[in-house]
C-alpha cells in the first residue's frame, strides 16, 4: 500500500469522489441482493396462500429498487470516472513537467518507448484501479459478506453448503490468473516483435529494395506474425481451460442448491419462496467471484505502475539553478566564455576514461573556436558542458567571469542556441519550428532567419511554404533541408553564444559557404562554436582546438596547424590531397591577400 | 492561426456502413467457411439449448417435483431433473470449450492472413508510394488497424450469429411458456432497443473524440521526449507545460464527458428493462392467480427475461465495433488497391550475370508530371568503369542511380544493362546484382553480423569477417564489447555515423554486386574514419562498375568518367583532367570554388 499513499497527493483531495464510488457500488450491490427478497415474500406471502392485497404495493418496491439500484450503480460510475480522470490528468501533467526538467544524463540512458509506457499505460493502470478497481475490489467482499450473510438469515444449512463453493471458486480463479499473465507478457513482447519487423522494413525500404531482399524480409515477417498468432492462440487455450470450468462449477452449485433445497421444501422445512430467493441470491454472489483473479491481477498492475511513475517523479533534478543564482540580462551580456582546468566524465559511464580532462579555453567575444577530433573525443563534451546540459566534474567554466552554475538556468540557456548533430524538428509548421526558441517572433525576423541559413528558397518551393507542417509525421525534408531549419532556429534568436555541433554536414560544401559567409556578418560581435569535420568549415576560426580522447593535442589557426605534423594536418591532406597544382598557386595568392 | 504544435487526427467516423467493404472483408472468411459453421452449430445446438433450457427445467422441477399444484411431491423426479440439469451443464462446458478454441483459432486465421497479405502488397509497392508517405502511418495500417479487426472476426462473427438465434430462442420461448406474458413482456424489447441504440451512438462518439484527443497527446509525448534535447537548450520547458496542460485538460473534459455518458448506459438499461420487470410480476401473478400460470413458469420467465439482456447489449456493442472496424478495413483496403508504379512484365526475365555495361538512351523523367527531373540523358558505361556523377543538389545525380536499379520508370528512352532494357528484367534478378550505399545507413536490428550479411544470408562467419577486413572495419567491430554478435539497432544505437558507414560498406562488399552504386555514401564522416574509408573505397570499386554521387573532390577525381548535371541535363562529361581544361566549365568552377571556399 505503500505505493497508493505515494499516490495519495494526487487523488486524496478527490476523497469525496472515492467515497461516492465505494459507497455508491455497495449499495447498488445491496439494493440488488433484496431483490431476491421480494421474490421470496411474492411466493410464500402471497401466491402460495393465494393473498394478493399487497402485490401493487409489491411491484411498485420492486421497480422502486431498481431505479434507487441505477442510480446509486450511476453515483458509483461517475464518481469513480472523475476520480480516475482528475488523478491521470494531475500525474500526467506531473509526470510531463518532470520530464521536462530532467536532465541530459536522465536522457542518455532511458528509453522513449519506457518513458511513452509510463506516462500512457502505467497511467490508464492507476487510473482503472483508484477509479473503479479498488470499488470493485470492496465490493466483492461486501457482496460476498452481505449475500451469505442474508442466505444464513434465510436458511443457514444451506447456506453452509453453498459456502463451500467459495474456496474451490477462488482457488481455480486465482489459478487462472496466474496462468494467463505470463501469456499476457508474451503477448506484449509478440506485438512488440511484429512491430519491430514491420517498422524497420518500412524505414529501411530503400536498403530492403536496393538489396533485394524482400523474401528474406517476407521471412522476418512471416515469424513475427506467427509469433503473434501463436500467442493470442495459446491465451485462447488457457482461457478455453478455464472459463468454461468455473461457470461448470458456479452451476453445479445452483444444482446442488436446487436438489438439497428441494429437498428440504418437500420435506416442509423450508419455503419454496426461500428457495426461489436462495437461487436468485447465488447467481449473484457467483457472478463477480470468477472474476476474483482478475481484480487481484489488475490490484498488482496498478501497484506496479504507480512504482514504475514514482520512480520516475522521484528522479533528483541534479541540474538545476543555485539558490540566489544570478539571472542574466540580454544587455549585459558580453559573451566571454572560459573554461577553466574542466574535467569530465559522463554519468553511468564511471567505468570509461574521461571525456574531458583538464580542458582549457579563452574565447574572448566575438570569436570563432573551431573543434575538431574523432568519435569520443570530447568536442560535443565541451559545448554541452557550456549549456549546462552536465555540470563539470572538476574545475569551472565562466560567461563573463561567473561560473555557470551560479547563474539562472533558464537565462543562461537563452542567451545561447544549439545546432544539434541530429537535427529534430517538432510535428509543427515550418514556421512554428523556426520560431521553436522565441514564439513571439515576427514573420519578417522569421523569414530573415531561413534567408541567412539558406533554408529560404527551398521553403517557398513547398506547396504550403512556411505553413508546410513537418516533423516525424509531416512532410518529409532531405537531412541538408533539415539541417537548415536547424540553424534557421538557431538565428533567430540571435545568441550571444552559436553552437554549430557538427551541424553542416548533409549541406554541400557551396551551400555551407554561403552560410558561413552570412554567420560571420550576423555573429559579429558574438562568440561561435563550430564542431566539424571538414577543414573548409573550421578553416576561419580564431582558434581551432583538436581533441582526442578527451585532451587537447592541438591548438592555433588553420595556417599554424597546417604546418605542425598532427591529426589536423592529416585530415587536411585527406580532404584536399589531390589539390590540383594550378590551383594551388592561386589558392595561395588568395590567401596572402585575404591575409 | 499557427499552434506551437500541429498533430493530424483520424476522421471522427460519421458514416453508418459499407456493405461493399463488409462484403470485401468477409472473403477473408470465407475459406473457413465449413469451421465457422461448425462452430456456431456447436454453440447453437449444444451451448445456447443447454442454456435455454436450464430455466425450463428449474421450472419443472418446482412445478412437477417440489411442489406440485396437484398430487404429492416427487423426489425421485426431483433427483432425474437435477442429474439432467447436470449433464446439460457438462455438455455445455464441453460445448464452451470447443467454441472458445475455434473462434479464436479462425479468428487468428483470418487476421494471419489479412496481414500477411496486406505486408506482401506493401513491399510490392513502389518508392512512389512510401514517398509520399511517413514511415509511421504505414506501420499503424499493417499492426493497429489489422489488430483492430481481431475482434470482429475471433468473437464477433460467430457471437453475433449465436446472440441473434439466442434472442430468437427466448422469444419462442416465453411465447410457448405462456404466451399472452410473452407478449406482454415483449412490448418492452424495442423500447430498450431505441433506447440502446440512442445511447450507443452518443457514446462512441464520445469516445472516438477521446481516442483523437489521446493520440494527439501521445504523439506529443513521444516527441516532446526525443526532441527535449532541443527544448531544454533553447528553454522552452515552460512554454511546453503550459500546451500540455493545455491539451491534457482538453482530453480530460472529453473524457469525463464520454465516461460520464459511458457511465450512464447500464442504469438506464437497467431501468427500462424495470418497465418489464413491473408487466412481468403484475401480470404474472395476476396469470397464476388465475390458475393459467405456475409459479415455476413465473420463475423460468424471471430467468428468460434477465437472459434477454445479454444479447441485446452485445449485438449493440458489436454493432459499434463493427463500425470502428469497418474504418480500418477501409484504410486497410486504400493501401490494397494501390498499384506498384514499377511492376513485373508478365514475360519478364531474369537478368543473367551482369558484365557491367549500362547505357542510357535518350532518357527522361519526372518525379512529378509536370516538373522533369532529368532530361535527354545519354550515357553510354563500359564494364569495370567507376563514374562520378557531380552537380548541385537537385540536379537529378540521385535520380539517375534510382532509374538504374528501377525504383522508378523512365517516362521516355530507355536504360539498358548489357544490352537488355531494365524493364524486362526481373525486379529480383536485377537488384540482387546492384549494391547501392545510402547516406544514410539503415541498421536493422540484430547483431552486427546480421546486418553485414544482410544482402547475402548465406554468407559464412569468415566471409562476414573477410569483407568486415576489407573495408577496415573490423577493428573498431572487435572492440565492441561482443564484436560481431554485438546487438545492435536503428535507434539507441551506440554506432558513430562513420562506423555505421563502414558497415554499410562490408554489407555491400559481402554482396558483391557487379554495379556498385555510392549515394553521398561519405557525408557525414569524423575525420578518423574518413581516412579509413578511402582506403575501404579502393578495394570497393575494384572490378565492377560502379556510380559514385558525392561532393567530396576527393573521391571524384579518380573517376574514370565524371559526369557533370545541371537542372537535369548532362552539362558536361570526361574525366578530371580533360574537364579541367575546359575554360568556364562548370566541373572546373565547382572545383574552383570548393578550393575558394577552403582560402577565402
């Protein structure tokens, strides 16, 4: 239980709904074991003796009952409906805001398929449960205390008798309950299966059709869907064994009541109307028990999905602002980053070297500092570190000589942007994607933004030009048109500190030059930080810094580096090792005089 | 009026049905036909009598044995009633049993089949269809909308058959038992059923609205999660609660609605249905009062009439299901009637071995009809020739390539390799022998192995390892923690787009294809791995023809052919050094300029 009082702040100011639903579903539940009880006084009361003075009186109750029944049965429904709604709308919106604070290093080990499961089925799980479950749930034992409880009123014997049938029921219930939740899971993981197989065959159609390899995929296929036929097939076996057990058994109850009953009545030790009414009252106390290891399963689902959410609520926020932290005004900025003696290693990964050590770096403002090295060298280490996204293991990095972390978070974000390796887009318009960072942007600042990332010609092309909607199930953009709206949204909000994270790469060397041509006028004055692979992206840095495996091996301009043996050399040569002679000369003269 | 985030919904389903579709649906069945009769006579014959009869029995055994309204009571009849009630019930666990198993089987079946066949047309289908289409809602037909079909067809079909001789059965029934009561009581069946109906229909559609608003707020969950990268670098996490509150409590209100709505249908029922309960104990006992009824007989008709609930209720739900199943079919059946654009001749033949000499005649084609993307290409490849094929994005470099391996068809002229038009080859026979490396590498999921051999499944764990060598990239496979049985897959996966390059490189190498096709295959590379894929390149281009698209000089000038597109057109062709003597050339100028770019 200690899982639904981590949940009580989320529906206990509802407690009135909770109670309206209990209450509401047992006095329906009473209401209709009385109903039985009317039977009975109609047999021996009035048609046995023949006395038929009361029986308006009679049919009036009985309707009357049915109607108090429907309405206490609607108190149960629709309170439990808006208990269950208010609590999965507060955990949702919880649960959202929290994801929306976590930080990066939450992120790079947790899945989006958990964390989707968590906030849709583990919620629909607690929903069901604190909404009507636990009522359910009460409600059987009410029924089955009540209903034998009004049997043994009528003729205990038989109601001994009939009790029997309890045990038997529930062992056989929970039985089933244990044997078919495993073939749920497997279940869960057939669908998965099948939805793998059919995913990746659609995503990956160009390499499936340029290999040819449709019947190996057909195969792929085939096992997925047999698996998934099989699975359902042996729920149906399992559900075959059982179901058609217990109603043998809650019959064999009525046929044993009926012969030890009928009995008793030819022998005159009891009514034929208790009889009637014993029978009435049996269905009734059958009918919810088989569905025992149903509620008991479901009670066990929602426990573990309210764990699974609360762990989840419970995830410390390790990057978060100080107390009293500094909050940054767009004005005073100046730019000036440092990094200062910064070590680094990535949480979870304890066990690995660090991705940064002892790193060091002055960029006064308004420059330019290129990264360069291979995978796992640290060069995304060092701009993420700058946004905050991990907090540095050792040493400090300072924006105009105050340490980061004592700064507001959210104002130091602002005065940065980020152009993301992988460039995501948000299901929105094109428009709304640019102006993701500054909502109140103009449509001239907009258009302005995708001008100088080159992202405006492409864009009017579009049958719906800036309203054209994009993202996962959008129109479908080229990785160069992505990378542009990318870097279009980056403009717009015109930072203090551009972070270009390898984020060119889909872009022809013209297109990117021409990009770089309008950064260098709009980052005037601004600090920029350009991550790349090719030397042509990197060559006008004030300072390039070469990275591997977290230490800086080489630092200066393109001109120092292109002299001094080492990775940056080597790249140059393999990306321009073929460089005609006649364009040497030239290339040379151009860049004496560009100096 | 722009929102921060925009999601496509389904239709809200308006329409009451579609014979026609039903009719389509039910030819999945048919080759079951012989099961499913079988079963529902086995329901019939055995589950619903058995049922029927039970209150028919009780009602003897009050009237005839307990307490007889003439003579004394009988227990020796008492006791034959019980045995029969008890062989009734074994027959009917029998029956149950039986029923469960086979309409789940046929069930399982059907949707088997259906899926199988839908997954099959699919991957017939053309690159003109998945283009126009995102990669997600052609998941959803092949899994949601085939699965929302099990229904109908497990239990549906062979339930609703049952439930109406159910219906039937009771009313026959109660009209034999005492038919002036029957009648009587009758009167109250279509109240419940417009009732029923009325009711229904608001409800579903109360909670299609919420099956909208849900999906809505599923979709933006799953991409407020992949995108939150980008959220918190540009601090919109506030922003972003403040629309998800939004469309949470959006979603609530409907679903209070619907539930609320929802919450409603049983009292109601259960109400009208009292309407009959009050006929049945005035009249009733106004008919035993009269000596033309027993009271055994008024306990059987409080049986019937509780049993009447059940079918009706379930025809109704089903009637529901039915029309949401009926929207899948439809979406179902929209993908089944799209036609390949590029299909098989029906005499079309296997290509044989390929040399490698590949010719475009006269060639033109447009993506869409009024825009060409390439016109009037001539080429004409010998065997063995490495050709690069250079210009700006869009000029029709990627077009070319695609009309070789025929994932589109030319709308004039013809492509021919060694000397047999593409057209009549057979689509199998003709890519199995092209290898083509895409810029972006699509790892499927498995083991590292896996994916290397996926071109060629019979290739032995050494040959895996040869071709893995060839291109360098076993090194950085034999660091991973398991090597070549490292798991890997598209999403989550720890490959750097260089290591995921080169993999792509060994499951071309592995597959040895006699044309070799390079599609921007060396964009996104780090600097180490670009050195080793020069390197992997040379033993890749070796003996086969092979097209290379790419920007990188470096990999272009040792071409033996360059091939320079301008807006569709060939511009210009040679190799490097007589292109590079054409004054104000266009190869010459993108090479120039590439150099301004790295000085200026």
């Amino acid at each position: 239980m200690d899982v639904f009082r981590g949940l009580k702040a989320f529906f206990w100011q509802d407690k009135g709904f909770l109670l309206g639903s209990v209450l509401g579903l047992a006095a329906a539940t009473a209401l209709g074991l009385v109903y039985p009880l009317l039977l009975r006084v109609l047999i021996d009361d009035m048609i046995v003796p023949g006395e038929f003075d009361g029986l308006v009186a009679l049919a009036l109750l009985a309707v009357g009952i049915v109607v108090l029944k429907a309405g206490c049965q609607y108190v149960h429904g629709f309170s439990g409906g808006r208990l269950g709604n208010r609590l999965a709308y507060r955990l949702r919106n919880a649960s959202y805001e929290k994801l929306q604070v976590l930080p990066f290093s939450f992120y790079d080990s947790a899945r989006t398929g958990d964390l989707m499961s968590r906030l849709t089925a583990d919620i629909e799980g607690i929903r069901n449960f604190i909404g009507f479950g636990f009522a359910q749930l009460m409600n059987t034992a009410f029924l089955v205390l009540f209903g034998f409880t009004m049997m043994a009123i009528i003729d205990w014997p038989l109601m001994l008798m009939t009790l029997a049938i309890i045990p038997v029921l529930s062992y056989v219930a929970i039985r089933f309950e244990l044997h078919i939740h495993p073939v749920f899971r497997s279940i869960r993981a057939a669908v998965g299966r099948l939805t793998v197989s059919v995913q990746e065959n659609i995503m990956g159609v160009r390499t499936v059709k340029s290999f040819a390899s449709e019947k190996h995929e057909m195969n792929k296929f085939k096992g997925g869907n047999e698996n998934y036929r099989d699975n359902h097939l042996a729920l149906a076996a399992v559900w075959a064994k059982y179901f058609p057990v217990i109603e043998f058994i809650a019959n064999l109850s009525v046929v044993l009541l009926l012969l030890a009953g009928g009995i008793r009545v030819i022998h005159g030790s009891l009514t034929l109307g208790s009889l009637v009414s014993l029978n009435g009252m049996l269905g009734m106390i059958v009918a919810p028990l088989w569905t025992l290891g149903f509620q008991i399963n479901n009670y066990t689902q929602s426990k573990a999905a309210g764990e699974r959410l609360l762990e989840l609520l419970h995830q410390p926020v390790t990057i978060r602002s100080a107390d009293r932290a500094l909050e940054l005004k767009d004005d005073n900025v100046q730019g000036h980053v440092q990094f200062e003696d910064v070590s680094f290693r990535y949480p979870n990964h304890e066990h690995q070297p660090s991705a940064l050590l002892g790193f060091n770096l002055d960029v006064p403002p308004g420059s330019v500092i290129g990264l360069l090295g291979g995978t796992g060298s640290g060069k995304s280490t060092v701009v993420q570190l700058l946004l905050r996204a991990y907090d540095v293991g050792e040493g400090a990095i300072t924006l105009d000589g105050v340490d980061i972390r004592h700064i507001e978070l959210e104002s130091l974000r602002r005065q940065t942007a980020i152009v993301f390796q992988e460039s995501f887009l948000f299901s929105t318009t094109i428009r709304e994607n640019i102006a993701y960072g500054q909502a109140d942007a103009s449509e001239e600042a907009i258009i302005e933004a995708a001008k100088l990332s080159q992202a405006h010609e492409f864009i009017m092309e579009l049958p719906l030009g800036y309203d054209t909607i994009v993202g996962e199930r959008g129109m479908g953009l080229s990785g160069g048109q992505k990378q542009r709206i990318a870097i279009a949204r980056a403009l717009l909000l015109k930072p203090k500190i551009l972070i270009l994270d390898d984020s060119t790469s889909a872009l022809d060397m013209e297109t990117e030059h021409v990009i770089q041509q309008s950064l260098r006028k709009v980052m005037a004055g601004r600090t920029t930080f350009i991550i790349a692979h090719r030397i042509s992206s990197l060559r006008h840095a004030d300072e390039i810094v070469v990275l591997d495996r977290g230490r800086v091996v080489q630092r200066g301009k393109h001109e120092q580096l292109l002299r001094q043996p080492g990775l940056y050399r080597e790249t140059y040569r393999a990306q321009y090792a073929d460089r005609p002679d006649e364009l040497d000369a030239a290339a040379a003269g151009e860049r004496r005089v560009s100096g | 009026m722009s929102r921060k985030f925009q999601y496509q919904d389904d239709d809200l389903i308006e329409k009451s049905f579609n014979w026609k579709q039903m009719a389509r649906l039910f030819t999945y069945i048919k080759p079951y036909r012989t099961e499913v009769n079988r079963v529902v006579f086995v329901m019939t014959a055995f589950g619903m009598l058995t049922k029927l009869a039970i209150p028919f029995l009780i009602s003897m055994a009050i009237d005839r044995a307990i307490q007889p309204r003439e003579g004394d009571p009988n227990q020796g009849l008492l006791y034959g009633i019980m045995a029969g009630m008890l062989v009734l019930y074994a027959l009917r666990w029998w029956a149950q049993r039986y029923t469960i198993l086979k309409t789940n089987e046929i069930g399982q079946k059907v949707i088997y089949d259906l899926r199988t066949a839908l997954f099959k047309h699919i991957q017939g289908l053309s690159f003109r269809f998945f283009d126009k289409r995102p990669a997600g809602s052609v998941l959803v037909r092949v899994t949601n909308d085939v699965n929302s079909l099990q229904d109908l067809f497990t239990n549906g079909v062979v339930n609703s058959v049952i439930d109406i001789a159910q219906l039937l059965g009771i009313i026959v029934i109660l009209l034999c038992l005492q038919f002036k009561l029957g009648l009587a009581v009758m009167i109250t069946v279509p109240l419940m059923f417009v009732v029923s109906a009325s009711l229904r229909k608001r409800i579903r559609f109360a909670w299609q609205t919420v099956r909208i608003k849900q999906s809505r707020i599923n979709s933006h969950l799953n991409e407020s999660i992949q995108g939150i990268r980008v959220t918190q670098a540009f601090a919109q996490e506030k922003e972003n609660i403040g629309f998800f509150d939004g469309m949470n409590r959006s979603n609530i209100r409907s679903w209070n609605f619907a539930s609320a709505l929802n919450q409603l249908f049983g009292p109601v029922i259960e109400i009208t249905s009292a309407a009959g309960t009050l006929i049945l104990l005035l009249y009733g006992t106004h008919l035993i009062q009269s000596g033309a009824m027993t009271v055994g007989v008024l306990v059987a008709f409080i049986t019937y009439v509780s049993y009447f609930w059940e079918p009706i209720t379930r025809l109704g739900q089903m009637y529901s299901q039915l029309l949401i199943s009926m929207s899948s079919a439809e979406r179902i059946f929209e993908y089944m009637d799209e036609k390949p654009a590029v299909g098989e001749k029906p005499g079309a033949v296997d290509l044989p071995d390929v040399r490698g000499h590949v010719r475009f005649e006269n060639v033109e084609f447009g993506y869409e009809a009024d825009r060409p993307a390439l016109r009037g290409i001539d080429l004409d490849i010998e065997p063995g020739m490495t050709v690069a094929l250079v210009g700006h994005t869009g000029s029709g470099k990627s077009t070319i390539v695609n009309l070789l391996c025929r994932f589109y068809d030319t709308v004039k002229g013809r492509v021919l390799i060694d000397g047999i038009d593409v057209r009549d080859a057979k689509l199998d026979s003709l890519r199995s022998q092209i290898g083509i490396v895409l810029q972006d590498t699509f790892i499927f999921s498995g083991t590292i192995r896996d994916n290397i051999r996926y071109g060629r499944p019979d290739a032995t764990d050494a040959e895996v390892e040869a071709a893995a060598r060839s291109v360098r990239a076993h090194d950085f496979i034999s660091q991973l923690p398991d090597g070549y049985d490292t798991e890997v897959q598209e999403r989550g996966s720890a490959l750097s787009m260089g290591q995921r390059q080169l993999l792509s490189f060994a499951r071309a190498l592995l597959a040895d294809p006699r044309i070799l096709i390079l599609d921007e295959a060396t964009a996104s590379i780090d600097t180490e791995t670009e050195l080793r894929i020069q390197e992997a390149l040379g033993t890749l281009l070796a003996d086969r023809t092979s097209f290379i698209v790419a920007h990188r000089l470096s990999t272009i000038r040792h071409a033996d052919l360059i091939v320079v597109l301008d807006h569709g057109v060939i511009v210009e062709q040679g190799n490097h050094d007589q292109l590079m003597k054409l004054p104000g050339g266009h190869y010459r100028g993108l090479i120039e300029a590439q150099y301004r770019f790295l000085s200026a």
